[in-house]
C-alpha cells in the first residue's frame, strides 16, 4: 500500500511538473490605449488563444506605452523580454527597409488590394524577411488609409502642405514622403495630443479611427482625405522565444493571431463611414476631393531614391507596384 501511495505521489508530481511546463504567460506589447486598433487585435488574440489552449497559455497586454514606444518595444521582442507586439509598419524602417515597400505612397486603390497582396506571397515576403532582424512576422492587421489633418488652413493640394510642420513616425520613408509634398515633417513618438494643442506641430496624418479615439476634433479644424499611404500593423513575435516553441504551439499562435487581425481588419473597415460622418458633426473642416495627381506627382521620384536601393526591397517594390496597377 505504502509503495502504491509512494507511485501515486510520484506521477501527480510529474502531471504537475508536465503541466507547468506547458503553461505560459505571453507578454504582448502594443504603444496605443485601449479601444484602438492595435489594442482591438491584441485583446481578440488574448480571446482565442486562451480560449483554444484550455487556459495553458495566456497573455497579458502592455498598452498605452507602458513598455515604452514602438521602436523600443521592437527592441524587447528582439531580447525576447516582450513576446509579441503589434506595432505600426513605419518604425519597422531601421529594422527591415523592405517594410517601407508596403508604405510606398499611392501604392494601394483599395482594400480588395491590400488584403490579395498582404495576404499572399508578397506579403509573406516581407513577413520572413523579418527574421534577419530577430523578429518573426506573423500577419498584417490594419492601422488604415492615413490622412492629413492641421489646424492652420484647409489643404487642397500641395501648395497649401507647403510649410506645414507636421508629425511623423520615427520612419526615413514616411520623412521622405512629407519632404516631397512641401512640408515640415517632424518625427515625434506617440502620443502627441498635447503636441498638437500647444501648436508645437500643425498637424498629423493618420486613419479616421485615430481622430475619433484620440480625439483629434477637440484641437484641430482641418482634415484632408489624401489617403496617401496604407498603413499596415505588422503582427510581430521574438524569434528566440518562437524557435523553442513546439510545433503545435506555433500553429495555435499562427492560426488565432490570423483570426485576430482579420476580425480587427472587418472591424475597422466597417466604422469608417460613420466615423467621417461623426468627425463632420464634431467640426472637422474636411476636403473630400483633393487634388490626388498633384500629390501623387510630387512623391513620383521616391522610388529611385536611395530608400529603395537595396536590391532585394528594389525587386519587392516593383513587384507590388505592377500588382496594384
């Protein structure tokens, strides 16, 4: 009986040990507060993978820059401090230049576009070339279509950006593109409301959600629907962490940040219409029909420009360019 009970005790040890090995906490970082798009993917993520693996793994959200910016939570995936991110394309420059394909200005008419070619195997492209940089890409969810606002005068075309002092990412492409149209651009981390009130910047350019969320209409007059650049989140895991996961694990990871980021992509597109209805009643002044060719001229010249020289992101870009024609 003694040796019976001895053997029992030995395998509910074994069970115990068995189970904490497989159980994990996945720190997930994200630099916007809750209810904006990056924190809409991570929190659907948190649902299902909880939810798939029984309760084994589960992930605990670090948002509104609790960890730091997006460059630097990009740095503590790279150590494997932080597992997982969902971080805007353009602070991906300095790690990858091929991320600054995807943020080519005009590139993408539509959705429909955007989803074959991210979706498919020039997406994927872009998606494995990050592993040089210690990071490993899962899929693409949706920051959106970026537009411009300020709050010095309405812009029809170039000639009114010209001299505009306007915010943008810590990206040399997103610098470029704003050089080019007349303006000022000023790389500032996230947030800049206060920014923006205190008139250090005139204006920003983001997607529609971000003047809601982040209540842009309480302190700038002027929006322009230029819709210059498609602004992906590019769903990202340590590559350390990814390669000591088993093979069930990863597809679990794979499959439900998948799910994640096409619900938050449906969830996104599906707003948009009242937003922009919303943003009028709030008091945006907006330019609906802005002159696009005028733009799209002064930004023509970027693609032979040293941004785009390496080999590799020169090929990529001319492939999706004549995919989106």
């Amino acid at each position: 009986m003694r040796k019976l009970f001895t053997l029992l005790l030995v395998l509910g040890f074994i069970c115990s040990a068995a189970a904490t090995t497989f159980a994990m906490t996945i720190k997930l970082g994200v630099v916007t507060k809750p209810g904006s798009a990056q924190n809409i993917v991570a929190e659907k993520f948190k649902e299902l993978i909880e939810q798939q693996s029984n309760g084994e793994i589960k992930v605990k959200i670090f948002h509104s820059k609790s960890i730091g910016n997006e460059t630097e939570i990009l740095q503590q995936i790279q150590m494997n401090t932080v597992q997982m991110g969902v971080i805007t394309g353009g602070p991906f420059d300095t790690f990858d230049p091929i991320v600054r394909v995807i943020n080519y200005p005009f590139l993408f008419k539509d959705y429909e576009q955007v989803d074959r070619i991210l979706d498919g195997s020039l997406g994927a492209q872009i998606l494995k070339s990050l592993e040089g940089s210690n990071l490993k890409g899962l899929c693409f969810s949706e920051n959106g279509f970026r537009n411009l606002t300020n709050s010095r005068r309405p812009v029809k075309g170039s000639k009114d950006i010209k001299g505009l002092k306007i915010r943008v990412m810590a990206s040399a492409l997103h610098k470029a593109i704003w050089q080019a149209l007349g303006a000022n651009p000023t790389p500032m981390p996230w947030p800049i409301y206060t920014e923006l009130e205190q008139r250090v910047i005139d204006g920003q350019e983001n997607p529609l959600w971000v003047m809601e969320v982040y209540k842009f209409y309480e302190i700038q007059k002027y929006m322009t629907l230029t819709r210059h650049v498609y602004s992906p989140h590019i769903d990202v895991a340590s590559l350390i962490w990814w390669n000591k996961l088993d093979f069930k694990t990863k597809k679990m990871i794979q499959t439900t940040m998948y799910a994640a980021a096409v619900y938050q992509r449906q969830d996104n597109r599906s707003k948009n219409a009242q937003r922009l209805e919303f943003l009028k009643e709030k008091g945006f002044i907006i330019e609906d029909n802005p002159d696009i060719a005028d733009l799209r001229s002064k930004v023509d010249g970027l693609k032979d420009m040293d941004l785009y020289k390496k080999p590799k992101v020169q090929a990529l870009l001319v492939k999706i360019m004549a995919a989106t024609k």
